[in-house]
C-alpha cells in the first residue's frame, strides 16, 4: 500500500493533498503476488472493498518486480 500511495502522490498532487489530509474513505484490502501464464510477468495486485457499497471492489496491478516494469510499455505498444 505504501508504495501505491507513494507512486499516486509523486504522479497527481491532488492526490497527495488528499492522502496527507486523511480525507479518504476507508476501505478492506488484500494484497498479493499474481504471475500471467506464459508470459513470465509478476504483478502485485490489491483489491480493495468499498466498506459502504457492498460489491464495489477496485483491483489495482503494479509491476512485481523489474522485468515486469521494463516490460509494460511493450504490452502499452509504446
């Protein structure tokens, strides 16, 4: 979680404001590691549930491990 909130407060200062401020809504998280089958990249996933609205649930992936991260901008086609 800390370098999800990291990564979104250097991209979006908006964010950051409201991350400082406290001013955001409380949500359950799980977290853990997920590998795509045949392609050999690792992702670090968290799902988190909206504790208000049940069966709202937001999935965020970022890159498990440096391979995976060098290899985003390919699958971006960039």
């Amino acid at each position: 979680m800390e370098r999800l909130t990291e990564e979104l407060s250097a991209c979006s200062e908006e964010f950051a404001r409201w991350w400082q401020a406290h001013h955001l809504a409380t949500s359950a998280a799980a977290d853990a590691p997920s590998t795509t089958p045949g392609r050999g990249l690792t992702f670090d996933y968290m799902k988190l549930a909206a504790l208000d609205t049940p069966g709202v649930k937001l999935f965020v992936c970022m890159p498990g491990d440096e391979r995976t991260r060098r290899s985003l901008p390919l699958l971006r086609g960039e």
